[in-house]
C-alpha cells in the first residue's frame, strides 16, 4: 500500500468505529475502501469484518455505564449471538453471496422503518411491559440469533437492525439498548475473527491499518451518543440506516 491507501483507510477506519458505536454500518465505509486499494469483493469482505471488531469492542468500554444492570440480559444473549454469527461466517464461506445482497438492503430498511414507527409497531405488537417474563427472553435470544446470522455473513448495518428488534422488546431507553447493541456487535465481531482468521484469506496489512483507527473511533461515537437525547439517536440511526439500505440497493442493482 502506498501513503494515499494508508490515509484512506485510517480515515475510513475512524469514521467506521464512530458510526458503528453510535447506529451501526460503518462496514459502508471501510468495505468500499477496501474495493478500492484493491481487494477482491471476498477478501475485502473478510479483511473488513476482521478489521471492525476493535471498534466494537472500544464501543463496549464507551458504553459502560449504560450497561449497568444489564449484566444478567449480556450473558442470556451472548451464546445466541456466538451461534447465530458462527452460522453467518459458514453461510459466507459456503454459499454464494447474490441472493444475500439482493435480500439485504430490503432488511436494512425494513430495520429502519422499524426503529422510526417504534411506537405504532407497538400498539399493534404489544409494549414490552405487557410480554411474559417467558415470551420476552424467547423473543430476545431469538432476535439476537437472526441479527448475529446476518452479522456474520455481512454486517453493515448490524447496529441498526439490532436497536431497532431490541427496542420493540425491551422497555429501556434507547442509550441502555445501544450499549447492549454494542457488546452484541462485539461478539458477532469476535466470532468472525476467529473464523475468518483461520479459514479465509484476510488481508493482514490492510487490517492493521484499519483496527487502531476503528478503536479510537468507536470510543469517541460511543461516548457521543451518550449525550445525544433519545429523540436526536433515533433520528441519526434511522438516518444512518435508511441511507445503508438505500446504498446498499443501488449496489445490489447495478451488481
């Protein structure tokens, strides 16, 4: 890599880790950059989820505090999301990807609708407070299973899918869900590590250029979205995610 594709990818991997902390889908940023130095679609793919997982885990240390209490919820979903992104990483390594790019930008908008018409899905669906203890946990551990799937097959905009189901199911406010979100996002991010470090081809160099960028970045958004209101961190992550999904269907379209 020359100096240019350096400075891209730091760049790329700050803005990445401080979308990813405060709605999800910085992937949209790092994975086209890595397109551009070079990478085929595959490796780039790989190198990218190879890469994310320090932001998310400095996201985790960002969001501390609002994880108080949550520690009984963590260790409930936290074998969901291992399953569900192992899943994902095999289905990658196995399948092929066409038919999971055209259905993902429907579920990045989808996830976006849903977070944005939160309170009229739940007249319909039913408030969190009315669930079973029972039907509330199955609900969760089941969310958590079908986002980490999808984190470890792609990723981008893995946030936004998740702060969207977590908020239809928990009665907590929305910073409380996003911290969850962001130690979700981080053992998705570790599984696709291990798997793709040991089976695929990752990218080594382009990676450790992209992982201390994407640290510092997910601390700094994870502190930032501490100190947004409720009502401005809905509107930045459905922002965010009606964008994805929209990029991520033109993509899918002219493929």
């Amino acid at each position: 890599m020359d100096a240019t594709e350096i400075l891209l990818l730091v760049v790329a991997g700050f803005a990445a880790g401080a979308m990813n902390a405060i709605a999800g889908g910085g992937s949209l940023i790092t994975f086209p950059s890595l397109i551009v130095i070079g990478l085929p679609s595959v490796d780039a793919n790989v190198t990218n989820s190879v890469s994310v997982f320090p932001g998310y885990v400095s996201s985790v240390a960002g969001s501390r505090v609002d994880l108080a209490g949550q520690r009984q919820r963590v260790w409930a979903t936290v074998p969901a999301a291992v399953a569900g992104s192992a899943a994902g990483c095999a289905l990658l390594l196995l399948t092929s990807a066409r038919a999971f790019e055209v259905i993902v930008p429907f579920l990045v908008l989808g996830a976006a609708a849903t977070l944005a018409f939160q309170e009229r899905l739940r007249a319909l669906v039913g408030h969190p407070r009315s669930m079973s203890p029972r039907r509330a946990a199955v609900t969760l551990r089941c969310v958590v299973f079908a986002g980490a799937i999808y984190g470890g097959y792609f990723g981008a905009a893995l946030g936004v899918m998740y702060v969207a189901a977590l908020a239809l199911i928990l009665d907590e406010p929305l910073r409380r869900i996003n911290a969850l979100k962001n130690v979700l996002s981080a053992t998705v991010g570790l599984v696709t590590l291990l798997v793709f470090a040991t089976f695929a081809r990752v990218d080594w160099a382009a990676a450790a250029t992209l992982a201390p960028a994407t640290i510092i970045g997910g601390y700094a958004g994870a502190r930032l979205a501490r100190r947004l209101s409720q009502r401005v961190l809905r509107y930045v992550i459905v922002t965010f995610g009606t964008t994805i999904g929209l990029l991520l269907f033109y993509r899918a379209s002219t493929a």
